[in-house]
C-alpha cells in the first residue's frame, strides 16, 4: 500500500447490482458530468461541486442526480458518509490524489479518471439481457473492441438469449441430470436451424429448440401448461 492507496492492482470482472448504493462524484466539470451520466443509470448519484454544468443542473431538475454545492478547498470528507464508491473529477490533480487517498483509507472505493484506481468502468455492449464487459489498458483499444464486436454480434442473440432462458428453466424441473441439461442447451445452440426461425418466429424457433429435449422429457414438458406467447394446438 502506498499512502494509503492499494498498488499492484489486479482486477476481478463482475457485474454489481449498485441500485441501493450511493456513489458520490467530486467535481461539476465536464467530467463530473460525464461519470454523472454513466452512473446515474445504476446508482444514486451525489455530485459535490461549487459549481455545475449545465448537463447537471439538468440532471438535477430531473432529480437523476443530487448537487450539493461547496467549495471543496474547505473539506470534502463529511460526504464520504454513507458512500459505495467516490470518483475525483475535480480540475485540481492534487486535490483528486487527496480524496483519493482519503476515501481508501475509510475503505471506500475509488473510481479514478486519470488513472487505475479501485473500480474501472469497461466498455459495455448490450443487447437486451446480454451485457459484455470489455477492459484493456488503452481506452482506444477498448472502444475498437466494442465496435469490433457489435458488428460481429449479427445474429439474435437477444432472441437466443430468451430462449434458453425459457428452455433451461423448464428442463430444469423435468432433466435431473446436469450434464443431459448442458448437452440440450449446447445441441441448441448450435442448431443453425433454430438462429434462423429466431429470425421469423420466436414461437417456431421454440419448437424448434424443444426437438432437443428427449421424447420422454418433452412428453413430461407436454402435460403442463404452455409457455406463456406459445399458441399450441396439438
């Protein structure tokens, strides 16, 4: 640890669910904005500052973020209470190493913006209920890479992703056996036949997908009700 800072850093990938959790940013600038904006979607936002972008006032009247105004050269460590994660964004590099090294010794995390702290924010593709992460230590090559793999992401993943959905947690009740589970969502996926009806029908991909599943379960899966937008009549 060097002045109270972690060194050596190595990173675990993960998601966090931050609904709950308050992240509080230092700085009203155009970057303060910028992690507002990223974080807001996720997290309760607090932006300390003395002065704000027009973006945050916004953000503000939207009540997407809460602004206390305040001159941080006067202290800043009362709004550490109740803080998940704080990001220093101030203009001030030494007052961001200040609060920076402040928050870690009160054990709370640290987003950096000019460096590696605590918690890196990736580069982020989604698509409906797939989310993939990308992190590298060239922001440029993450942004390449994203890019890269939205174009490559062609097909309906999305549809996919909700099938399996639908399909594992019915086998789930009716195959007891792990390993036969894995071998029917893999035969699934890689089932050409099903990436093409995802395309036209959700419902006939469905079928589909459950001629996978051995006659004896899918007879099991027959004596229940249909899944909930499958129109069966056999």
């Amino acid at each position: 640890m060097v002045n109270g800072v972690k060194s050596n850093r190595q990173h675990l990938p993960l998601f966090l669910d931050l609904g709950s959790r308050s992240v509080v940013i230092f700085g009203g600038g155009s970057v303060g904005e910028r992690k507002a904006r990223q974080f807001s979607e996720f997290s309760r936002v607090t932006v300390v500052s003395k002065s704000f972008t027009e973006g945050l006032l916004q953000m503000e009247r939207d009540e997407s973020a809460k602004l206390i105004r305040t001159d941080l050269a006067q202290g800043y460590r009362e709004y550490f209470e109740g803080a998940f994660m704080v990001i220093p964004a101030t203009s001030d590099a030494e007052l961001n190493r200040s609060i920076e090294i402040a928050a870690s010794k009160k054990g709370i995390l640290v987003n950096k913006v000019d460096g590696i702290g605590d918690v890196v924010v990736p580069s982020l593709i989604r698509k409906g209920p797939i989310a993939i992460a990308i992190s590298t230590k060239s922001p440029a090559l993450s942004k390449y890479l994203r890019q890269r793999l939205e174009r490559e992401l062609d097909e309906n993943f999305e549809g996919m992703a909700r099938l399996l959905g639908q399909i594992r947690k019915e086998i789930k009740q009716e195959v007891p056996d792990q390993m036969e589970r894995s071998r029917i969502i893999w035969s699934i996926l890689s089932d050409r036949e099903v990436w093409k009806l995802l395309d036209l029908s959700y419902e006939k991909a469905y079928m589909r997908a459950r001629e996978q599943v051995p006659q004896h379960e899918r007879d099991s899966l027959d004596a229940g009700d249909p899944p909930q937008g499958i129109d069966r009549r056999d």
